[in-house]
C-alpha cells in the first residue's frame, strides 16, 4: 500500500532526536532536555523518540531572538554607569551630544 502525498499526509519524515540536535548544533542531550520539559513536541513510537518537522520548525521560530534597539541600549548603559561624568570628559561630552539630539 503506497502513501499518498497528497491531503493530510505530508511526505516529511519523523526526524529523530539525533537528526535535531544536528541540524541545530546542539548535543543530543540538549534535545532530550528540551523534549523532557516540554519545549519541543515529540511522540514515542515503539519506545524512539521522534519529532514531527513542522513540530521542530515551530520550536526553532520560538526560540528566534528579537533585536535590541541599539539606542535605547547605549541609553541604558549610559544611565546605569556608576562613572561620573566631568567637565571636558568624553562621557561629558557624550551626554551632551544625546541631550542635544533629545533637545
């Protein structure tokens, strides 16, 4: 009896954890921990682990990392720095130039 490729049946293998952990450069047992806390859906098939692709893409567009906005960074540590800004100084000029760019 022959799949068919057509409808709900997707030609996709299941990959194996082993197949995950290589596709991402992770260790096998950092996708083991993932499967075991919940963060990558898995299924036990004849007791083997397998993830469904479009389970492993989802968790990989989950894991993707915004970009911080590099003024509001800058602004932070500018406003974090425990160094006092003197007359003259480069960091006193600095915070001139941003109260000049606010302004």
């Amino acid at each position: 009896m022959a799949l068919s490729t057509t409808g709900n049946d997707t030609s996709d293998p299941l990959l194996c954890p082993e197949e995950v952990a290589q596709r991402c450069g992770l260790s096998r047992r950092a996708v083991y921990d993932a499967i075991r806390r919940g963060e990558l859906p898995a299924m036990r098939l004849c007791s083997r682990l397998r993830i469904r692709r479009q389970d492993f893409e989802a968790w990989l567009a989950g894991a993707r990392v915004a970009p911080e906005d590099p003024d509001e960074v800058v602004s932070e540590l500018r406003r974090s720095s425990p160094l006092p800004s003197t007359r003259g100084s480069f960091r006193a000029l600095m915070l001139e130039d941003d109260e000049k760019r606010s302004a």
